[in-house]
C-alpha cells in the first residue's frame, strides 16, 4: 500500500464546483460536486491506500462549504475522533453523506428527468458514466438498497428506442460498469 497520496489521486469533493455534471474534470483535477460518488471514491481509495493517511490528510479533498463544515462546523473532538478512529474513513463518509445530502424532493426530481438517449451514445457519452450517475442520484433519494431495484431502473431511464433492443433485466441482474462502455 503507498505509503502516500495526492489529492488528484481520490478527487476533491466541492459541492458548488461550477457545472452539471455530478463529476467534473477540470484541469486535471476530479471534482465531486455529488456526495455520494465523492464518498465512494474515498471507500475504494481507503481499500488501496494507507486509510490512516486519508483520515489525516482529508482537509486536502474538501472544498468549498465542505471544508468550512470540516474546519469550523465539526467540533474539535468529533473531527480528532474521526481523524483517529481506525474506521474513521467509513466514519468520515457517513457524516459527509449525512451533512451533504440533497434535499429529497430535489434529488427525486433530477433522477426521474435523467434519461440516457440515443443521442448521448452519438456523441460517446459512456453508458457506465450515465449509470454511475443515475445510482448517486439514487443513493441521494433513498433508493439505492436493492441492486434489483438500480438495476431495474437504470433500465428504465434508458430512452425507449435504446430499451427496445434491451431485454428488461431479471431479478438478480447485475450491471459491470467499465471505462470502456
């Protein structure tokens, strides 16, 4: 396990990083602007690297009102004991998804108008970043507990052309998300 990162390594999470996109790539850094995708980069980080160097450097991945909630809204003793706790990185991604979770009204509202169409796949918009970002947005409305269900709906959010030539999934379907789709 490296016995150091960099924060172009996980990304930074800033909720109000300019864009519509729920992940933004910019001058080759990775912005979250979503919760939940930024907390799953940090969990998969956490399973590569050191997570003891995570939980103390975790200031260098926040921005913006997340790093005014990380340096001034957490009190001393909560943020020291998430700095040190030997789960704290798990610790640490619930309290950001607690802190940063969209209103749910909000959240419903932009996963049901979040459609894959066919001209998304004209112009090379990948089909596993589509569907990375349909599961945050359901992670955000409270409907991401069955892996059935996600699969059933990012079904669903296809436009109709592309799911007439996709049989609908069964349960117990399973989706592999791949940079190469």
């Amino acid at each position: 396990m490296p016995a150091y990162w960099k924060t172009t390594d996980i990304g930074i999470f800033w909720p109000e990083a300019q864009g519509d996109e729920d992940i933004v790539d910019r001058d080759s850094k990775i912005y979250y602007r979503d919760v939940f995708s930024s907390t799953t980069r940090l969990r998969v980080a956490a399973q590569t690297r050191d997570p003891s160097i995570i939980r103390h450097d975790i200031a260098f991945c926040l921005k913006g009102s997340a790093n005014t909630w990380w340096t001034m809204e957490l009190d001393d003793v909560t943020r020291c004991g998430l700095i040190n706790h030997p789960d704290g990185v798990q610790a640490i991604c619930d309290k950001l998804e607690k802190r940063f979770r969209q209103a749910p009204s909000r959240a419903l509202a932009k996963f049901e108008r979040m459609i894959y169409t066919v001209q998304d796949a004209q112009r090379g918009q990948s089909v596993a970043a589509y569907a990375a970002e349909l599961v945050a947005q359901a992670k955000q409305c409270g409907l991401a507990d069955s892996p059935d269900i996600l699969v059933l709906q990012i079904w669903r959010h296809l436009d109709l052309p592309l799911r007439l030539n996709i049989d609908e999934p069964s349960p117990g379907t399973s989706v592999k998300l791949s940079s190469n789709s």
